[in-house]
C-alpha cells in the first residue's frame, strides 16, 4: 500500500493559489452557482451537482469559438446517450490556432541530431499550405488522415489541416512494425497516409523503407502517400512506394493564405484513437471535436494552471495518446515543446538540458522515466536551473512513493507533482493535479472538474474507503462517440457500461485516501486475487522497485492447486543475482511495505520484460503466455520477443 503521509510534499503558496486559473474560475462559478465556492472540492462538488452550469461556463472561460446552441445537455443521465451541446458547432483546428504572430508555437528538438522551431504565424502558413494540399487530393468532411510520425512539427500541422476540413486524424509512431500499422489503420480505411524517410533513436539512424512497402501495399483505400524528410531522403524513400510524394511535392502549388475553418457540430468525430490491444485487435475508439476540446482545455487551463506564453513539455510518441493531449495546449497559448528520440540520449538528463534552454513550465512525462533517471544517480537541481518550471506531471503508470521522494528532494522542492491517470478511452485523465491543493506522498491530487469520480464495490456502491472499481458516476463530454465498425454500440457498451447500468467502470483498481486523493493499485483486470482477496500490482512493484538489485518487476496472479498464486518477475542490475538472500530480501521488502498477502509465493529472474510502445508492462500477455495461451496481438509490443521468456518456466510448475 501507497503509504500516504500525513505531512504534504508541497503546498501552494496563497499568492499562487490566488494567481490560478482555477481560483479566478471558481470565483465566476460562485457567481453563477449563487454561492461562494471555497476552495477545490466545492468548485468540484458544484461542476457535477450543476453539470450544464459547469461546461457552460468553461467555454466562456476558455475563450472557446464557435456557436454554443441553445442546449448544454441532452438525455443528460444516459451513458451512452447524453449528448453535451447537441446544437452546438465548432472546429477544433480554429480553437488551437487563434494566436498571431513571430512568437514561438512549437520547438522541436530531435536527440541532438534535428531541431526546429515555428512561429505561431510560419504554423498558420504550413497548415494552410497542407489544408488546400488535402482538399486538391480529395479529402472531405469523414475522411480519415492517418500517420506514422515521429513527434515533429508537421504531424501537428498535418492534424490541424486534417481538423480544419471537418476530416478525421489517427496517428501512431514510426517505430510500430508492419502488422500492429495495419491492425489498426487497416480498420478504419484511410484516404490519406502521411510517413517520414526514417528517424533516429539513440542516436542511430533507422531506416523504415522496408516496413513502409508492405503498409503502403495492403492500405487499400490509400490515395496518396506523403513522407516528410527527418533523414533527408523523402524523395528517394517516395519514389519507392505506391501512389507516394515527398512533403514538399505535395506542397507545390499551394500557396500559404488564410486557413479556412469548417464547423462542425460538436459531436463530430475528430481523432481515432486504439487501445494498446495485446488481448486481441486494437479497439478503435472514436473521439469528439467538442468533447475532446473542452476537456482538454479543462485540464491546460485549470488543473495545469497553463497560460499564455507557457512552454509545455511532454514526454510522448504519436502513438500515445500524451501526443493528443498536449497539442491542446496551443489552445491556450502555449509553446509546446516536441521531443523525439530517446530520452536517455545523448545523456540521461537530455530532457532536463531542454527544460533549462527553452526556459519549460510544465514538465510532462511518465513514471517510467522518473524511475529511470533516479536510478541513473542524476540530481538535476545541482546541475540544472530549471527556475522556470512550475509544474511536473507524470503517467503511464502508478508513480511510487519513493519516485514522489526523489523529484522533491533531487529535482525541485518548490514546484507541483501532478501524477494523473484516465487514457485513450477518453484522452483526458480523469484524476489528475489541480494548482488549489497540497501534493501528498503517493497520491493523485483529485478528480478532473465535471467529472463524478467515484470506486465502486462489487455491487456498484460507492467507497468512501477501501479500494474498488474507479467509475464515472455520470456524463461527461469527453466520453467517445464509439467505436469504429461496431454499428450497434455492442463493442462500447461491452467496453465500459456493462457491469453497472449507466456508469463508466474504467478498469483501474483505485482508492481514496483522508485528503481526497487517490491512489491507483494498477489495472484491475491485473488485479491479483489470492486467497479470494484483490490487491493491486502497483502496491508490490512500489517497494520492489525501491531495491538498487531490481531494474524493473512485473507481477502477475498464476492459477495453481485451485487458487491464484502471486508470481514475481525481476529484472536485475547486472551486478546482481536472484540468489536466496536476495530473495529474502524482496519478500520481507514486500510484507513490511505492503501486507504478508501481497508476498509473491515465486519470484523469477527474467532478462527482459514486455511493454507497450507507450512503456506501460504488459501483465495480462505474460498471463496468457505463462498459463499457455495464445496472445493475439503481439505488434502492440515494443519488445515482443520478451514473452518468450516467460513460456513454459521449469520454476512454475511446483
């Protein structure tokens, strides 16, 4: 168990809690609710008591353009079926690009092998010249532009010139191998499919010519190809594929001039996103312009306190939906800051060089990559400024309490930790930060404004202790339209609403804590069950990943003798070995941090683990794997190979 402390890791001064977004917005909710709302919890408790109220108010707010209609909510106590702003039209595009001017939009920055930056009127010009290049090709309101991009500043024009004609945008990165490309943009049949001649990882060169034949041979509906240069050979690479043209062919002709905006209503579809998909074919979850929109400028805006001329980092492919979330950020007139590569390279602290030269504010990355650089010894506050930044967030995974410790003590004692969590399902989190409120050990600060977080019991009853099933108790916009190819809405339905009539149970394992936080035990169809009692997986890897011996772990429940046993696997640094003491060791770690339930009954040295492109440890195939069924999708992996590994272990069968 998170062992939440009692005394906060940081609290907001007053003068920063009065200068917040979040408190002048609380101020203009009081006026409307009728009443004074004093602090974090009542603005929440009214944004879901009066949700017409709350998301009315966030469009003025964020300065959203576009026409509202007459109704907020419609059928609003139907999930599926509510409808938010059902008259009303907008385009998303036109809302990330209302900024002028030489200042900086974007700033790319690729290993130390590519850099680039954009002003927010070179930005206007690139997405125009793309936008008229789309409409010569064919591509109207439904059409689907897909990319396999690194995360550079055309794929952001590509999608906003995709958005401005009323058409629909699905990414993912280049490093995806030919059958996970075709998994996913194979279902939803594009007209359009942007690529790159390559790019670098690790500061290695990697060609994918190889890969881009077969994809650009079995994408079917294809019109056209473009590859955008990385590696200075687009032309050559387009040459060799079907129907393909470099980026600057494409372009030719199409002088810049101004972007013109296609409204659309506010339930249209924007962004086709796929679940990481290792129990079978990636779901193809479908998201609103609108809903996308206003939840995403929600969690900018208020909960990361973004402003004008901020400088917004995060960590992310366009595989993730990370990517998504943070091009938002233009919407409220921040910089962002694109980083693509690894973020090990040329050295560890590669991002924290960034933060100190493009002067960051809000520091985005994951879990992952703090328990990386904590264990690479870095100690970024006596080798880096980073005076500017104000805010750090991570995800991905549950951060452990001891990664809490070390961005505290070793990166910057005055700023906000916000570990956030909700995913692809609704590319927006739903618990996250929020500038109002202290950060305390272990825990996400709260649930997202308008949203009626709630952990639920077997029986769909609401916690107010324990651990339970993290739902949405009510509607909310940014819940997805549907899925692709799924007419009926039986594939949705089956997805969230299934178990409890009108609630969303999302799949995390989450409790609350005294302070109204929260604390994700890890995925509950992870979920171990020994003895009949569910605990998490996060609670074990928190105080294993504690120990110098062990790199990574990953846990899972292994039926045996009738019951579910717990099974640990450890990566270990190279000078250690998985020898009695060791073992010992990990298991006492494990009892005393967490509980005597939670001590696994194996523990197994393995020399990889599998993960997702996106990093996140893929406990469900190492399931499948170890009990000796399939696994249907192993191109969601970034390192398939891993599983074998774990097939048909000598040390399981006793």
């Amino acid at each position: 168990m998170s062992s939440s402390s009692d005394a906060p890791l940081w609290t907001p001064s007053p003068e920063r809690v009065a200068e917040s977004a979040m408190a002048r917005f609380a101020v203009e909710a009081g006026a409307r609710a009728g009443r004074q709302l004093d602090g974090f919890r009542a603005l929440h408790a009214w944004s879901i008591e009066d949700r017409e109220g709350f998301w009315d108010l966030l469009w003025d707010f964020c300065g959203v353009v576009g026409e509202k209609g007459g109704t907020v909510l419609e059928n609003g106590d139907a999930m599926p079926g509510a409808r938010f702003f059902p008259h009303g039209h907008l385009n998303f595009a036109e809302n990330l690009l209302k900024r002028t001017g030489p200042g900086d939009a974007l700033v790319f920055k690729g290993e130390d092998k590519a850099s680039a930056r954009v002003s927010w009127d070179e930005l206007r010009a690139l997405v125009s010249r793309i936008q008229r290049a789309l409409e010569a090709a064919g591509v109207r309101e439904g059409d689907r532009v897909a990319a396999m991009m690194p995360n550079r500043p055309e794929t952001i024009a590509f999608m906003l010139a995709t958005a401005s004609l009323g058409a629909i945008w699905s990414s993912c990165s280049p490093d995806f191998g030919e059958r996970g490309v075709l998994d996913r943009f194979g279902q939803i049949e594009p007209k359009i499919f942007v690529t790159v001649d390559g790019y670098w990882y690790a500061g290695k060169r990697i060609e994918i010519l190889s890969k881009l034949k077969p994809i650009t041979e079995q994408l079917g509906t294809v019109e056209r190809t473009v590859v955008v240069p990385y590696l200075g050979a687009a032309a050559e690479v387009a040459s060799e594929l079907k129907n393909a043209v470099s980026l600057d062919a494409f372009l030719k002709g199409h002088e810049p001039g101004p972007v013109m905006y296609r409204r659309m209503p506010f339930g249209a579809p924007l962004y086709v996103m796929f679940s990481s998909g290792t129990t079978g074919v990636p779901k193809c979850i479908i998201h609103s312009a609108g809903g996308t929109l206003l939840q995403q400028l929600k969690e900018h805006v208020l909960h990361s306190d973004v402003r004008e001329d901020d400088r917004v980092f995060y960590f992310t492919t366009c595989g993730w939906m990370m990517w998504n979330w943070l091009v938002a950020g233009l919407g409220a007139g921040a910089t962002l800051l694109l980083y693509d590569g690894s973020p090990f390279h040329p050295t560890p602290a590669v991002l924290f060089d960034f933060a100190d030269e493009e002067k960051m504010t809000f520091f985005g990355t994951s879990a992952k990559w703090i328990d990386g650089v904590k264990k690479q010894g870095l100690v970024p506050r006596e080798t880096h400024d980073l005076s500017s930044v104000r805010a750090m967030a991570s995800t991905g995974s549950p951060l452990a309490d001891s990664s809490f410790d070390w961005v505290y003590e070793a990166v910057k004692s005055d700023m906000q930790l916000a570990s956030i969590s909700g995913g692809t399902d609704i590319v927006s989190c739903f618990v996250l930060g929020n500038p109002m409120e202290p950060v305390f050990r272990g825990e996400i600060q709260g649930p997202g404004l308008g949203l009626a977080v709630a952990t639920l019991d077997d029986d769909g009853k609401p916690l107010a202790r324990g651990k339970g099933e993290l739902s949405c108790v009510r509607a909310f916009p940014a819940m997805p339209i549907g899925f692709w190819n799924d007419p009926d809405g039986e594939k949705y339905r089956a997805a969230y609403f299934e178990r409890f009539p009108n609630v969303w149970v999302h799949g995390d394992f989450a409790e609350w804590t005294a302070h109204g936080g929260l604390i994700i035990h890890g995925r509950s169809d992870a979920t171990l069950n020994p003895g009949g009692v569910r605990i998490g997986t996060a609670e074990i890897y928190a105080q294993v990943e504690k120990m110098e011996e062990v790199v990574e772990a990953l846990c899972i429940g292994q039926d045996y003798d009738g019951d579910v046993r717990v099974v640990l696997f450890v990566r270990l640094a190279e000078s250690a070995s998985l020898d009695e003491p060791l073992v010992k060791t990990i298991k006492s770690k494990i009892r005393e941090g967490a509980s005597p339930r939670h001590v696994p009954a194996k523990i197994v040295a393995v020399t990889d683990i599998p993960r997702t492109k996106s990093g996140k440890i893929v406990e469900l195939a190492v399931r499948e794997v170890v009990h000796g069924r399939p696994v249907k999708n192993k191109e969601a992996l970034a390192n398939p190979e891993a599983l074998e590994l774990f097939a048909d272990l000598e040390e399981l069968k006793a």
